[in-house]
C-alpha cells in the first residue's frame, strides 16, 4: 500500500540536463552528425528527485537556487508542471546549473556539467516548512558546505523530520572530507559504488559500505550500475537484486532509486524493501530518456517490487 501522500522537502541541486541520444562520437572540427532526439528535463539530486518523488504520490517542496535566465526559468515551469512547489526555488546572480549528456548506444554517458548557482542552495533555508514535513533530502551536500548541512539535519531531526543525502561529486578521495560529517547525522545516505570505493579506499563494497557504518552511518543503500545494490542497516550488510530494464539512458536512473527508496521508507518499509523499490522505480525511468520518463504511480512500481521479493 503507498504512503498517504507524505511530505517531503529536496534541498540542493537543481539541474537542467539537456540529454542528446545516440552519441557514440563526436564529429570532429566542424562535423555534423543526425541524432534521434534531444530531450530537456529537469534533473538533479534534489531536482530530479523531486520529479519522480511527485509521480510517486508524494507532495513536494524544493528548495534552492537557479539563475536569472532562460534555463532556470524553464526548470522551474519543468518542475512546476510535474506536480512539485517551486515557491521556496529562489534565483541568484550565477548561471542555473545545466548538464549536456551525450548517451551513448548502451545507456551509459559522459557529463558536460555547469555548477553554477547550486552552492547558494543553503543560504534561504524554509526552517518552518521542513520542521513540519515528513522527510528532508538535501541532493549535492558536498556543494553546500558541511557545516551548513549539519545544521539543516540536526534541526531536522531535533523536529522529527527523516534525512536524506545523495551526491553528485566522484569518487576522488579528497572529497570524503566534505562527507564525513554527515555521515553520523543523516537517516540515510544513498551514494553509488564509485563514490564510495574512491573515499573510503575499500576494496570491495562491503569494506566501503563497513567503512561508512563505522563512521556513524545506520542506513545506506549503494546503487551499482547493473549489480546488485548494496544495503547497510545498523551495522548489517545485504545484498538486494535489481529489477531487470531495458536501458536507453541512465542519467536518471540514480535520482529515481533514491525516490523510490524514500517512498517506501516512509511507508514503513525495511531498508532492503525500501531498495527493492528504488530499483524498481529506476527501471521505469532508465528505460526512456531523462528523469522525468516513463508513465507510473506508486503501485505499478509496487507490482515490480513485488516481483523481486519486496513486501512493498
């Protein structure tokens, strides 16, 4: 059964992809070359996970920063027209953040990204709208300054609001600085496998995912590619299958998993249920183009999950 339409805040990074498929090459120089569509959506850790918490059933607030221009007006009507509050959306004098992703024929793609007014994201907070709501997810956190998320989670917490963090920097080591303090302060941290091998330095996911239980985190779900995800739950570690999809373009398919994952969070749901649901979420949106695709609710992802063994 879905959640009764839960309230739930995203804070960070609002992006405007711009997603051309197929590319398999660039022509060089001058070249030209046909492609069979060029999709804009919006997109994003808090953006586009915003879209797909919307389609889930959930009512959504998004906070943070865009730029005065021609790209942050189209993703606010973007994210206003699938269904999600844009009021606390402020602009700033930075560009809005903007991807190009060039999908090559298997799914997979390279990012052409400007970071632009993503950092400003922190600096008007809603304090009594996230004080009231059911969930806080920050998306991009490493771009906010830790000290101010600390704050941002701890105020949640202290009014009995659950937490979520996804990323959107590398693996390279020296970012694992800006993820540390979160770690013992968040309810959930929902990273890839490549993040977390390079910041942690394990060798394998289960040393990473042991890693971050050692650090202070109770609840991770580690998403990898085509492999199973990787699901730490006070201290244990499982592995949970991912629905079966027929991939055109992943860009998505990481925001998707972490609205899924949420939704079925607060639904009362386990941890490994809760990722048997991300992944079943993500398959709708990774079998078209952008993290706005695909046509579903809260129960035709349920029916998937269920067919992977979830009680969702």
């Amino acid at each position: 059964m879905a959640p009764t339409h839960p309230q739930v805040v995203t804070l960070g990074a609002h992006v405007l992809d711009t997603v051309v498929l197929p590319v398999d090459e660039i022509p060089p120089g001058q070249g030209f070359a046909l492609v069979d569509e060029i999709h804009v959506c919006a997109a994003g850790p808090a953006g586009g996970t915003a879209v797909v918490l919307a389609k889930l059933g959930a009512r959504v607030h998004t906070v943070g920063a865009i730029g005065d221009d021609a790209a942050g007006r189209l993703l606010s009507d973007l994210l206003a027209r699938a269904g999600v509050d844009t009021t606390h959306l402020r602009t700033c004098e930075l560009p809005t953040s903007a991807s190009v992703l060039p999908i090559r024929t298997d799914g997979s793609r390279p990012a052409l990204h400007v970071v632009g007014a993503t950092p400003f994201s922190a600096d008007e907070v809603p304090w009594d709208l996230i004080a009231t709501s059911d969930h806080l997810h920050v998306g991009a956190p490493e771009l906010l300054g830790p000290e101010n998320v600390v704050e941002l989670l701890r105020f949640a917490r202290a009014h009995g609001t659950t937490t979520s963090v996804d990323f959107l920097i590398g693996g390279d080591p020296g970012f694992f600085g800006l993820i540390r303090p979160l770690l013992p302060e968040v309810d959930q941290v929902l990273p890839n496998a490549e993040q977390v091998l390079g910041w942690t330095g394990a060798a394998t996911l289960h040393e990473a995912a042991t890693a971050l239980a050692d650090l202070g985190a109770r609840c991770a779900a580690i998403t990898n590619g085509g492999e199973a995800t990787l699901v730490l739950d006070d201290g244990r570690v499982s592995e949970v299958p991912i629905a079966p999809a027929e991939v055109v373009d992943t860009s998505g398919g990481g925001d998707a998993f972490s609205a899924g994952f949420l939704m079925a969070s607060l639904a009362g749901h386990s941890a490994e249920e809760a990722a048997r649901f991300g992944s079943a979420t993500a398959s709708h949106v990774v079998a078209g183009i952008g993290t706005d695709h695909g046509d579903y609710d809260y129960a035709r992802v349920e029916a998937v999950a269920l067919a992977l063994g979830s009680r969702v």
